[in-house]
C-alpha cells in the first residue's frame, strides 16, 4: 500500500493496478473497493512536524483489511444466490438482499469514515504545520531584530570609540607640539643664558687681568694709600713705618 502522505505520485510507466473486485453485471455507480485504497496517492506534503504517517499507514492498512474482508463476504453471498435455482421472491431471497444490502453499506461507512478520519488527520497536520511555520517565521523575526539591534548597538559603540580615538590623537598632537615648544623655549632660553655667562666670564677674566696688572706694576710710596690703624677713639693712627717715614 501506498504512502498516504509523503510518497511522490505514481510513474506512468508503473503497471496498471488489476482490480481484483470487479462489477457484477448490471450494477450501479461504482463503489471503492480495497483496490482503490491500495492504490491511493495523495500529494506529497514535506512537514518538519506532525502525525507519525507509519500510523496513517497502518491505519489505512486495516481499512483495506476490513473492507477486503466486507467485499469477500457479499461475494460469497453474491455467489452462493448465483448457484441457487431461480426461486419465486419469498423470505429466504429477501434475507439474503438484505445481508447483501448490509454488508455494501457496512462497507461504504467505513470507507466513508477511513476518508473522514484521513481528511481530519491531514486537516489538523496541516494546522500544526502552519502554527509551526507561524512559530519559526516569529522568532525569526526576533532573532533578526535582536541581530540588527546589537549589530546598531555594536556600530555605535565603534563610532563613540573611534570619536574618543580621534580626540586622543588630536590631544596627543597638541601635546606633541607643547612639548616641542617648551624644548625650542629651553634651548632659547640655554642659549641666551649661556651667551650671558660668557659674556660674564669675560668680562670677570677681564677685570682680573687688569687687576693683576695694576698689582704688578711698581708704585711710588707717595702715591700709595697710607696705611692707618684706628685708635682708641676712632681717629686714625700713623702706623710704625709711616712714623718713621
């Protein structure tokens, strides 16, 4: 039998199925047969989730059973009446009508309720398809949108670092330059203070020589500052050698 969901549609070059049930002479609208169920093929649906379609097999599979079985017995009965002599309606011919009548209506019904139960099965399959479907599309959405949100989140916090970077490397430059300000104040400053002691150098050596000179050449005694020493009431004292002199 096959697959009541999942199986692709027949090959046409599949052999053609044998109806093992065929119409007696002279009936009316064809009924389904077991043949039919055997043979039957639905679309194929591709679901993540749902019912288990080993169980729809199983469950069609004792509904060909239970009709085969429905069809063997009205056959019987359909040639047991056959092999009897033709026999004025009595009792008897309207018994077996109605076990006849019985058993095809017998039969219809439980084809009519494998059909109801295999609609409402493949009814509520393709709702809890769909809610599944509506569940995964939804939290798609929020995996999208928490996805974009951090990735927001993330853009910004790189824009306020490289701002933050920028005005480090704008501080760093002015700093830079301060420095490289203070250093051409210091060498300005060296310079000048440099050339100054130089120049007080100089002059102090300069002074010294003539100093020196002055000391080297010989004075005359006249000309020399005499030497006095205080006395006792602070007028000055000719020393020894001025006294002699």
């Amino acid at each position: 039998m096959g697959d009541a969901c999942c199986d692709d549609d027949p090959s046409p070059t599949d052999p053609v199925p044998v109806d093992r049930h065929p119409l007696a002479a002279g009936e009316g609208r064809r009924l389904l047969t077991p043949d039919d169920v055997h043979h039957q093929w639905f679309a194929t649906v591709r679901l993540r989730e749902g019912y288990d379609m080993g169980a729809v097999d199983t469950f069609l599979r004792e509904v060909e059973y239970t009709i085969d079985q429905l069809f063997k017995q009205t056959s019987s009965l359909r040639e047991q009446l056959a092999a009897r002599p033709a026999q004025p309606a009595g009792p008897s011919s309207d018994s077996a009508a109605m076990i006849i009548t019985h058993a095809e209506r017998t039969a219809h019904e439980a084809l009519t309720d494998a059909r109801a139960e295999r609609e409402r099965m493949v009814k509520q399959a393709r709702a809890e398809a769909e809610r599944i479907t509506r569940d995964a599309q939804l939290q798609a959405e929020r995996i999208e949108h928490g996805a974009l949100s951090r990735s927001q989140e993330l853009h910004q916090h790189m824009s306020e670092r490289h701002a933050d970077l920028q005005e480090l490397n704008r501080s760093r430059m002015a700093l830079a330059q301060q420095l490289a300000d203070l250093r051409r104040l210091v060498d300005e400053y060296r310079s000048q203070l440099t050339g100054s002691l130089e120049n007080r150098l100089d002059d102090i050596e300069r002074r010294a020589d003539e100093y020196l000179d002055q000391e080297a050449a010989p004075q005359p005694w006249s000309k020399r500052r005499p030497l006095e020493t205080p006395g006792r009431d602070g007028t000055q004292v000719p020393t020894q050698q001025q006294r002699a002199g």
